[in-house]
C-alpha cells in the first residue's frame, strides 16, 4: 500500500505560492510512522517537524533518519503535545 501512496504522491504538482506548509508532528516511531514520513517527503507543502516515542534514543534514530531537528524529538509524546510549535 506504501507504494501505491508513494507512486501517488510523487505525481503531485508544486504548491501554490500562496500555500502553506503543513508541519506535522509524529506520534511514534515504528513502521506505521516511518512508513507515512517516508510519503510526507513526497507531498509539496509538508514538513515533518517534530517526533515523540517512548525513548529519547528512539526519537533521536527517528529525527536521525528523516531529518528532524534535534531540539524537536521527544522522549514522550506529552512533549510533543505540548510543543505549541
């Protein structure tokens, strides 16, 4: 199914200039999340901003893997629900 989302969203045109980006948090770090980052980066106007898990080193291979800021992967998800950012 991942690669037929892929295929999809791979075909989307650039954003308009007027549009903006949508930042997305993410709840977890398993396949489910990796899976749905790896489309995210294919989506114009989207930018994976920050991550939670249940442990600063798996956020950190998360953030590590798809670019996430090191100040924005938290070691629980009440952290990232807190980040008003």
């Amino acid at each position: 199914m991942a690669a037929a989302v892929t295929a999809a969203a791979s075909s989307s045109v650039s954003p308009a200039p007027t549009e903006r980006t949508i930042r997305w948090g993410i709840c977890g770090t398993g396949t489910i999340a990796s899976d749905f980052v790896t489309v995210l980066k294919h989506l114009p106007a989207t930018e994976v901003a920050a991550v939670g898990s249940r442990s600063q080193a798996s956020a950190d291979r998360f953030g590590d893997r798809f670019g996430v800021a090191a100040g924005k992967r938290y070691a629980n998800y009440a952290a990232l629900a807190a980040d008003a950012s």
